[in-house]
C-alpha cells in the first residue's frame, strides 16, 4: 500500500487558528478563598430549603417603605385575585428567587 504525500495533505488542510491559552483551574480560582465558601453554601441551602413545599419555616417581621400608590394598588390586585396581599408578596419573593437562582458574589 502506498502511503499518502505528505505534501498533498498539508495542502488541503485549513489554516489552523491561533492556539487557545490553557487555564488550569484550581481551588482557589474555582470557588475563590476558603471563607468566600460560608455564604455561597448559606444561599444554597436556603434556596434548597425554599423549594421543599411541604417544609414549615418560621417567619419573621420585617418592616419596608412602600410609596402609598403602589401599595394600594398591590393590595386592590391581590384582593381581587382571592389572595391576601402579604401571601401574594411571599409568592412574588418565592419566584423571583427560582428565577434569578445564580449563586450571589460574595
């Protein structure tokens, strides 16, 4: 069997492009320093915590500034939908979570 010039394959190949750079990953670069850890593990058992239905978790106070429009307004919605608007304001919280669920910088 006769063996393929070596020229003739050269030719047909493409340019090849400019090499990629190598990073290597280590533990430090992956997850950053040991205590930037705490609060990414805090977030996801929270997160896996708020995901469980059947999980009772106690609540807590809290107190916010609403402009008077606004609130009025949310809690005319939330009335007409047959939901107390506390309730209605948890569900909003809830699924805003699930839907911007990437893990927070520390």
């Amino acid at each position: 069997m006769k063996k393929p010039d070596k020229k003739n394959i050269r030719s047909k190949a493409k340019p090849s492009a400019a090499p990629r750079p190598v990073q290597f990953a280590n533990r430090a670069n992956v997850i950053g320093a040991q205590e930037d850890v705490g609060p990414i593990l805090e977030f996801i058992e929270m997160f896996k915590d708020l995901a469980d239905p059947s999980a009772q978790h106690p609540s807590r106070l809290i107190s916010i500034k609403v402009p008077v429009p606004l609130l009025t307004a949310f809690k005319f919605k939330a009335k007409h939908a047959g939901i107390p608007y506390q309730t209605m304001i948890k569900r909003l919280m809830t699924q805003w979570l699930k839907e911007h669920h990437t893990i927070p910088p520390t």
